[in-house]
C-alpha cells in the first residue's frame, strides 16, 4: 500500500480540526450548564480559550489544503481525482464550520 499523499494527509488533517472545533462546542455547552452547578468559570474559560485557536488551526489546514488541490490539478493526476473530491469536500465542511460557529 502506497503511502498516503499530501492531498490526503491535509485532507485528513481539515477534517480532523473541524471535528475538533466540534468538540471543544460540545465541551464548552458541557461546561456552561456545569457551571451553573459547580460554579467553576475557569474551566469554562478554558475551553473557551481553545475554541480561537483550533479555528486558526483550521484556517491554516484550509489553506494549506488547498494549496494541495491546486498542486494536484496542476500535475492532472487522473488517481487524485478521489482525493480532490474528498478535499473539496473538506474545504467546504471547514469553511461552513467557520460560518456556523463565528
């Protein structure tokens, strides 16, 4: 098996962040309705800190990303066109989430 290109490792890296973005939302109502129970702000403000810098994180991967899908269009790889597909995909996810969530 051939290792995974770089179309797929940033491919794979976008959908990760976005998942993670995700969770840290899922964290963060989590702990808002804790709060209210336990009184602990400072975990709330935790999760909240990370929210900004997983979204940077995703802007970076987004970019990145498709920097790949240009390389991989440029060189015509008829057996990249699975892995373009996936990357839009993931460019279009990443970009709703950062909508979605601003």
């Amino acid at each position: 098996m051939p290792p995974p290109s770089k179309l797929a490792i940033a491919t794979s890296s976008v959908n990760r962040l976005v998942k993670e973005e995700l969770s840290y939302h899922k964290e963060l109502e989590q702990q808002e309705s804790s709060i209210k129970k336990l009184e602990d702000a400072n975990a709330l403000e935790e999760t909240k800190v990370m929210i900004p810098t997983v979204r940077n994180s995703i802007a970076s991967a987004v970019a990145k990303l498709e920097q790949e899908m240009e390389t991989a269009q440029e060189q015509d790889n008829s057996s990249a066109t699975e892995e373009v597909t996936k990357a839009k995909e993931a460019v279009e996810n990443a970009k709703a989430s950062l909508l979605k969530t601003s």
